[in-house]
C-alpha cells in the first residue's frame, strides 16, 4: 500500500472555497479504482494550511488517478487558491 500526504498552504482568504472544492470532490476520489482511504487534515496552529492523506493500493493506482479527468478537473482548481507550492510525499510503511 502507497501513502500519499500533499500539504497545502492556501491563500487564508480562499480557504473556504478549497473546503467547499474538497467536499464537491471527495466522493469521487474515494472511488476511484485503488483509493482505499482518503482523510483531510487541518493545520493545528496553522489554519489555512491543510493536507490531504490517502492510501493506494501502490503507485500505478495513484498515477492513473493523476491522469484521470476528475484530477484534471479538481487539481487546477486547488492550485488557484494556494499561496505556494503543494508539497507531496509518497511513504510505505516501514518494517
């Protein structure tokens, strides 16, 4: 299994519009063919900052929905309300 952790720190002003952007797509993400978790994260001292986790069932699964027209549609979209670049993370659990 992949774990896949992207913290977003959003314009402050805009943080409202990604929650609703979220909450439009998050259905759709937990469907999509190898997303077997999907959890949003807020910033404890930081508000405007969040992060996304989600479980693979490995890197082909999360590539393909990378190339699916519903990230083509929400990751653009997320890009405009952010004040600096995502950061991303790919992580297995250690033995």
């Amino acid at each position: 299994m992949l774990i896949r952790i992207v913290r977003l720190t959003l314009q402050p002003a805009r943080t409202a519009d990604f929650l609703a952007l979220f909450r439009q797509s998050e259905s759709r993400i937990r469907q999509q063919p190898g997303c077997r978790h999907l959890e949003l994260w807020q910033d404890a001292d930081e508000p405007h900052i969040y992060c996304t986790y989600s479980h693979w069932d490995d890197s082909t699964a999360l590539n393909a929905y990378r190339r699916s027209e519903l990230f083509g549609q929400v990751w653009p979209a997320t890009k405009r309300l952010l004040a600096e670049p995502a950061q991303a993370f790919s992580v297995i659990k250690a033995n």
